[in-house]
C-alpha cells in the first residue's frame, strides 16, 4: 500500500489560490454517529469471522481487506470457492467457483456517515422515508425489521449470495435456504447464521453485554450480527484526517503545489467536480460513464449475456442503462482497480478514459493492449464477450455520449493524481481497531488460512 507522507509540502500561494468552483466544507463531527466500542469490537469480530459464510471459509474480509484498502485488489474477484487474497486468490479445486464477481469490491470509507444514503453500484438499497421499514431493497418490507441502518442492511446480501459468501447449490444448510426462499424465521438462512453465532459462548457473552434487548443466547437475531458489523465499518473506516481535509479546515495549512494545480483542474476545467462533489467527493447519484465491460455480467440465473446495465436493473428506465453510482473518492489511489468492473489498475489511463468513452472502448477492444493490465486472478471465463460484441461496445458507449468528452493533457493528468493522492488518510487507512489476532469461531481469520 502506497500512502502519502508530508515531504516538500508548500503552503498554496495566491496563484493556486483562485479555484475555478467553490471547495466543499470540511466534515464536520456530526456528520457521524457516536460509536459505542464495544459494539464495534463485536462487530470487528464478526467482519474477520468466516462464521458468516455457508461453508465458513470466507468472511466479510476476504473482499474487504485492509490490506487492500477495504477492497481485494482485484478487477473481479472470487468470492465463495476462492483461496488467497488479492492477486494470489485462486479457485479452490476441490470446490472451484463458476465464476468470478461480476462487478468490483466497492470501497468502505465513511459508509457510516449520515449523506451515505444508497449504496452498492446499482443503487439497489437506499432510505427511503416512504416505506415502514425506511429502507428500499429487492427485498419485501417486512424482512428488514431490526436494521439499525442503511449501512446494516447492505450486509444482508453477501450472506445470501451463493457467489458471494453463502455457498453454491445444496453444499450447506445456508445454500439450501436461500435455494429454498427460506430467509427470514426459524430455520431460515439468516437464523441458521444467527444460530452459529449464538452457540459460541465468547460472541453470546458479547452481545449480552452490549445490547439491552439480548437476556440469553437465543434472542440473537442476524440484525444484532449485521448492527454490529455496521457499527464496526463506520468507526473503522471513517476517514475524514487526509491532508486535503487539514487544508479545508486550514487554507493556510501547508499543501503540495502540484496537488494544488490538480485540485483547481478537478474543481475547475476538469469538471471532475460536477459528479464528484460534496465533502466525499460524490453526488450519490448514477451516471453512464462507458466503463469497460468484462466478467459474467450481472443476469438473472436465466439469463446468457454479459452484459451489467448497472441502475437500469434497479428501475427499469431505459434512460438509467449502464449508469453506476459515482463513487466517493476517499483514499481512491489506494482503492483500485476502477469502475464497476475494475477494467483500469492504472489511474493515469483511467482518468483520460473516463472522460473520453469512446478512447476507452478502442483501447479494450481484442487488438488493443489494455486488457493486459487488468487485474484478474486466474479462472476459466469468457472475461471479454462483452467487450468482443461490437454491438454491444457500441450500447456502452451511446449511452454515456450524452456528455462531450474532455481532453486533459499529461501534465494536468498528473496533477489530478497529485490532488487524488491528498485524499488518502492515513488513519482510516491503517485502521482504527486493525485485524484480530483471532476469532471467537476458531477459524481462520478473514477466511486466508494460514
């Protein structure tokens, strides 16, 4: 991991001064919740413990790794079936995955703040103050009692997802659920889980001691598991401390020159701000931007394409096909590959291809070199079907030409970095709380064996 560190830094003078649009305020302390710690110490427990997967060898870790910047350093990774992490990840052959993630490990920082009001690629579970529970979700109403937060109820889906951590088929008792549409009530995929948890003496000690409601083991529900989890990511991972934060608290506080050319481009000619704005450098909002397309593309199990058409999945509107949600910056040169499907490892070709889809879309195509640098893990796929159909390029492409591409010269491309790089934090970085030397389950930690 490359992190910044304080050397030749300069004050910014009056001449970098004159920003082309306005700074965002710097982040206040309520834009979090208060933390209680042994809440989150529960919850740090549960993210490394593969207790939580069907055939408890992953866990919430192994594609959210501190090691790789709350990501797995992968463009696509293996979930259920992998062993390893990051680039060392390979498919177990004794339980080898179909296929690989079909879209890139999203990032955790500052997921706990109060404006993280939808999350994952495609949207698909935002607040939404019409409905009872507060929450929508692909999921009914009714199954989202007890999640404290947004934050908490995201952790719903990778449990359940046979790719994910839940395990393919009938290999377990959670994959028989979920196959069968048991999720919710006795017996269902969420209190089998529950169930482990609470047979361990250490994690039913724990949960009696930090929430009220809990008298004995078997009131542990999957909900207290994912509030805890919840809690443990918002403290773990809030970053708000980079140097970018100690200018916008201080303009007078020393900042690099060449960061500061690139933080007036991306507020400025650049136009990067018009999407990335905001304290978190995010509009939370969707937008078709012609990111490269590979992997299996996200389908129904009926489904043959592979093709992901990203917020339209969500809302059926044609207008939203191959829109993602614009992700938060924080720490983003720590965070990649980038994109939905992590085509780019490399920010300065990532930078002038998210601006030009048209450039990109040559430059993945079979007799181009890009592919070479994507970050994949070997697996036997079709990674680039997609990307092969012409037709189908063309789609990608078309819809996010509603935009006039921007050129950007290699200096400023290299200051833009500059500026990206004053976004790394240290603290959310290293970790608050870090990795435990072990797990109340006995399993390995994060589900990487020794």
């Amino acid at each position: 991991m490359i992190l910044l560190r304080p050397a030749a830094f300069i004050a910014i003078t009056s001449a970098f001064g004159a920003l082309a649009g306005p700074l965002p305020d710097p982040i206040p302390a309520s834009a979090y919740a208060p933390v209680n710690m042994d809440e989150a110490t529960l919850g740090q427990l549960l993210f490394y413990d593969p207790i939580l997967s069907g055939n408890k060898n992953i866990a919430c870790a192994t594609c959210h790794h501190p090691k790789f910047a709350t990501g797995d350093g992968l463009s696509l990774g293996i979930g259920e079936g992998g062993i390893g992490l990051g680039m060392e990840r390979r498919g177990d052959p004794d339980n080898m995955p179909p296929h690989r993630i079909p879209r890139n490990s999203p990032a955790l920082f500052n997921l706990g703040a109060a404006e993280f009001t939808v999350m994952f690629h495609d949207g698909r579970i935002e607040v939404d103050d019409t409905t009872r529970s507060g929450f929508r979700t692909p999921l009914d109403d009714d199954m989202l009692d007890g999640f404290a937060s947004l934050l908490s109820a995201q952790t719903m889906f990778p449990v359940l997802s046979p790719d994910e951590m839940a395990g393919q088929q009938l290999e377990n008792d959670v994959s028989k659920a979920v196959r069968q549409g048991l999720i919710t009530g006795d017996g269902g995929a969420w209190d089998i889980l529950a169930r482990r948890v609470a047979a361990l003496p250490d994690y039913a000690q724990r949960f009696q001691a930090v929430y009220d409601h809990i008298d004995s083991p078997d009131h542990i529900a999957f909900t207290d598991i994912s509030n805890a989890i919840a809690v443990f990511i918002a403290h773990e991972w809030r970053s708000d401390t980079s140097v970018f934060d100690a200018y916008l608290r201080d303009p007078d506080a020393a900042y690099p020159p060449d960061a500061a050319r690139g933080m007036d481009l991306f507020y400025g000619d650049a136009g990067c701000s018009s999407c990335h704005t905001g304290p978190f450098q995010t509009d939370h909002s969707f937008h078709a931007m012609g990111a490269p397309q590979l992997g299996p593309g996200k389908a129904a199990v009926f489904e043959t394409h592979a093709s992901d058409l990203g917020r339209n999945r969500v809302t059926g509107d044609p207008a939203d096909a191959f829109a993602f949600r614009t992700p938060s910056l924080r720490n983003v040169m720590q965070t990649g590959p980038w994109g939905h499907a992590g085509a780019h490892s490399k920010m300065d070709q990532f930078i002038p291809d998210h601006l030009d889809p048209v450039a990109a879309a040559d430059r993945f195509t079979t007799d181009a070199n890009a592919r070479s640098t994507v970050q994949l893990p070997p697996l036997k796929a079709d990674d680039w079907r997609e990307m092969d159909d012409p037709v189908a390029r063309d789609r990608i492409v078309q819809a996010a030409l509603i935009r006039t591409p921007v050129t950007l010269n290699p200096p400023d491309i290299a200051a833009i970095v500059a500026f990206l790089r004053t976004l790394d934090d240290d603290t959310a970085l290293n970790g608050r709380m870090g990795i435990p030397d072990a797990v109340p389950s006995g399993l390995a930690v994060g589900g990487v064996a020794d």
